[in-house]
DNA sequence: TTTCCTTACGCCTATCGTAAGCATA
DNA sequence: TATGCTTACGATAGGCGTAAGGAAA
C-alpha cells in the first residue's frame, strides 16, 4: 500500500503541476518527489500526471485520486487532533447518572458548564434511583453518578455537590397551609406520604428517624419512591409530606412547601461519585471543573 | 505524521488486544509491532493502549482513534480501487452531447447500455444543436458528441451511429393525409415549414436541396430550429415538413408521417465524435462499447 | 515456570540530497 | 541555451528479525 507521505506529495503536485515547485512546497529536492510519484503509480498502476508537454497535467485518475488523497490527509490529521483531544479530556464521550430530583436542582447547572467549558465532550445523561447507580458505578458503566450517600464502594471517590433543608409539603386546602413555619409536631395523627426502604433508603431512614426523635407518630405511611410523585398525593389531599428544598423545582399547583420546625440539624446531601483511577480522561475534566464551580456547596469526603 | 503502516498496526492491536497474536496475523515478529505502536503513541502524544495488567486494553482515545484509524485504511483501499477504476474506464465520469431528435431515437438504448456494463460510470447528458455541440468538441467540453455530420475538426475521430430515411409531415387535416405514401412534387405551392441555415445546417441544406433537385417550390418557408417544433407547426395546419423517421418519437396527434416519394437516396446520418487522444479512460470504454453493439447501424469514417 | 511485552543488536532496505542525463521550447 | 523532469550514486535513517530482559500470574 501506499503512503500518506506519497500521499502528501501527489497533493502538492497536483496543486501546483510543477515538480520544482511542489518540492520546494514540501521542504525537499524534486529528485525524491519525481520518484515518489513514480512509486505511486508504480503501486496503483496506473499514470496519474501526464508529464506529456512542457506543462504537467493531471489524468481523469489523477484527478480523482488527488481528491480522495486529500481527504484521507485531512482525516489523519482530524485523527491526530481528536485523539490528542480526547487524552487530555478536552473531548471525548462521558455518562453521567442522576437522581430524579437532582434533574430540578443540580443537573441542569451541570450541563451548562459542561457546554460552556466543554463543547466537545458528549454528554450522556441516565436517570437512575441511587441503589441503581451505585451497581452501575460497581460495574463502571458510568463514569460519574450524582446520588444520595453513603457510597460504600472501594476505589470511589466523592465530593458532595448539594446540602439542602428539609421541608413540610401539605395540601393547598390543609388548615396547616396557612401557616409560614410548620413544626414536625404538626405530623402528629396525620398521614405520612414519604420514601420506601428498599428503593429509597437515604430518604426513608432520615424522614423515619427525624418523626421518631420528635416523638412524632402518623397515623399512616404511604410509600411512594419519586419525590414528585409524593408531592402529587399530597396535592390531591392524602396526606402531608417531608422532602428536601430542590422539591420546589417539581411541586404541583395543590402541594404547598413550609419551612420545617424541628429538623434543624438534619440535611439532605447529593453527592458525586466516581472510580479513583479513571479510564477516561473527559471524566476527570468534568470532575476538576464541577469541584472548582459547583463545589462550594460541600467540601470533598473520602469514601473507604 | 504517523504512517499507514502504524495505523493498520494499531487496528489490527486493537481488534486482537493481544501483541503477539495482532504480530502473527500482519506477518510480523511482536518486536516491530511493539515499536510501531510506541511510535504512533509518542507521535500523537497520549498512550492508546493500557498494557497495565495481563491483558491489554484500549484507551479512551485508544478506542476513538482506531475507529478513526480503520476509516482512514477503509478509505485509502477506496482510493486505490477506484483510481484503478478510472485508469482502466471502467468507473468515472463522462459528458456526452446529443442533439434534441436524437434523445428520442438513439440516446435511450445509450444510456441504457452503458447502465447495463458500465454502472460505475457517471453519465452527464447535454441536449446541444449540432454548431453548439462542434464548439464544445472543439474546447474539450464534452466527451463525446452525437451531431450531424460533417465533423471538420481535427484530431476528431467520427463514427455513424443512425442512418435514417426522410419521411413527409402533413397536418392529420390535410387531404394527403389519407395518402399511404406522399411524392415530393406534392409539395409545390405548398407551405414548407424547416430548418434554419444557420441553427441547422445539415437538415437546411438537405431538405432544400432535395426540393431544388426535384424542381419542386414551395409557396412560403417557415424556419423553426426544432423537429419538434416543426411537426406541432404541421400539427395545426402551418403547412408541410420533411423529418426524419425517428421524428416518429415526438409527433403530435394532429401530425401524421408518410414515406417520402423522390427522396430514396437521400438519408439522415447521426454522427458520434469523439477526440482522437481522449485523456478520459471512461470516454474509451464507452466508444468501444457503443461501437460494438450499436455500430451496425453506420460504419467507421475518419475525419480530417 | 510460563506468558507477554519491551529493549538490544546486527542486517538490510529505503529515502534523502547532490550531480549528471535527457527531452523540449 | 534554458527549463524541467528523470536517472545515478553515495550517505544516512529507519524497519525487520533474532535474542535477551523484565514484570506478572
């Protein structure tokens, strides 16, 4: 087969039709580039200039070759480009799993900066429930999870991203609506429309545990996973609910949110999570940029 | 730049991931392959294989730039095939001008010939007069021509493709029209509607020299460049034409032909011309194909 | 110990530049 | 004669294969 420097060569001469002036073009002796030429034609076996006059022409071949050459030269050199790109983490492809909620309060911030500092990295964005990303992050399939802690995973690292309040979320229609401030007492006999155990364990324990140091006991639990969803029953009258700030970005018109007297000290932290020793350089592009932005709404953690 | 030779390595690496079995099957020893890869590593100035653990892998950009790789190898067997293609005529591209009557009597099995054995050959047809397509021939516009004779070009090389007999034209209205075959002195006193001298010359000279030799005149001319134009004129009743019989193509309802009585030794020739040293391989092919199947009609004449 | 990639070394081919050759205006 | 491409020739650089080296299972 041909080389991309014989290649190179055809090009400039095809360019200029004049042998000396292609070669000094590419920086040598005609010598060379005449048996270059030659080697090509040899190798394609077929004439591709007619030296026939004083003046050099090219053939229907040569000219069609000349075209595909040069755009075999422009593909190696666009190869050469991305590649360096993407080994430096100015390109490249990354995937990035989130929290329903995280799509009203972080998420869209996120991809923001990424399209401003990073135009040509592809994002890949993949909504997942925080058990489902911490297999998927086990198994690197993703490159970063943005989820609820803790992250128990070996050789991961993590820097939280978010720190919100909690608050009460009643029924527009409830007497407690009216009120500026709700205290947790105020759950006291009603129904609680909060997170399930298994699906949403960071949620459920923190909700669960703050009525059980309140002293607070409902007269029942409704178990639904999304936040948005929970918001929907309590719209519609079931029941009241705790959920964290970023909640505002998705609760319906019936769904009214009220400061929460009595959880303090209690907070609701998104995290981002991923390997320690990444495959891929685009990955630790966006990390370094997210903790110099986004970071100072927490501080960086090590995970065991 | 980096080489072919690397990037048909690295492909080759990249499919195997294994050194060893990606040497034996480009018929190398490990050692080159293993040179060759550092090579285009240190070129491009980013490792794109991790050889970390027993396995090998491949980078981020390790992965991106051996899709990039396999597309520039991909394209420069294309090059080279098609090149070959072109040099030998069996691809490429071809401008054939033909004049407007011929596209209903000739031009059709053309294309479809060359269709049938040369689909790889781009055909570019433009409908020209005879004077127009002799200028184009001239300056190299075109390929070849389909014209009326006589081609005094140099370095020309001709050949008749159609020979074809003068038939009347009537109007369907005319008491002719109920002739099975019409004598030329029917045309005395008549409206003779023709070609022009200049737009048409071949036609011109013939029909009037046909009617000159018969002693036979018209009472009026009425020039029109076009037969099909001249037979839409018959059609409503301008007055009476000579065509050529493949002006049956294009004859409207209201025009009938008849065979023409005093005319037997008078024929219309359909001439292709081609420049002797053609620079396009194709324009070879599709002389000898046309000359080889469709050259029973005529036989070879050489022009000045 | 085996496997697998890398480094070392000698041989050879290929490319370069300078200089001479040859055809054309 | 001048211009422009090709052939000849010696020097150098780069590629190949064999053989030795070193890390991991």
């Amino acid at each position: 087969m041909f080389t991309l420097v014989q290649l190179r060569c055809f090009v400039t001469l095809a360019e200029e039709l004049n042998f000396r002036r292609a070669a000094r073009r590419l920086n040598m002796s005609q010598p060379p580039l005449s048996r270059h030429i030659q080697a090509l034609e040899h190798e394609i076996g077929a004439e591709l200039v007619a030296r026939n006059r004083r003046s050099v022409e090219l053939t229907a071949a040569g000219a069609s070759f000349a075209r595909l050459s040069q755009r075999i030269l422009d593909q190696a050199i666009d190869a050469y480009r991305q590649t360096r790109q993407i080994a430096s983490g100015d390109a490249g492809e990354i995937t990035i799993s989130f929290t329903a909620l995280s799509s009203y309060a972080f998420v869209p911030s996120l991809v923001a900066l990424l399209r401003k500092h990073y135009p040509s990295i592809a994002l890949t964005l993949r909504e997942m429930t925080t058990p489902q990303q911490l297999a998927a992050l086990a198994s690197r399939q993703v490159d970063i999870c943005l989820l609820r802690p803790p992250v128990a995973l070996p050789n991961i690292r993590t820097t939280r991203v978010l720190r919100e309040r909690l608050l009460a979320a009643v029924p527009a229609k409830h007497p407690l609506a009216k009120r500026r401030q709700i205290n947790i007492r105020e759950f006291d006999g009603s129904v609680l429309v909060t997170y399930p155990p298994v699906e949403g364990p960071y949620f459920h324990g923190m909700v669960t545990g703050l009525f059980q140091a309140a002293g607070v006991y409902p007269s029942a639990i409704q178990y639904i996973t999304q936040t948005h969803a929970i918001l929907g029953c309590v719209a519609v009258g079931v029941g009241l609910a705790v959920v964290p700030e970023s909640a505002k970005g998705c609760a319906p018109a019936g769904a009214v949110l009220r400061p929460l007297i009595g959880a303090e000290g209690v907070h609701v932290d998104l995290v981002m999570a991923s390997p320690v020793e990444t495959t891929n350089p685009a990955s630790a592009s966006v990390l370094a940029l997210v903790e110099k932005h986004l970071g100072s709404r927490g501080r960086a953690t090590a995970a065991a």
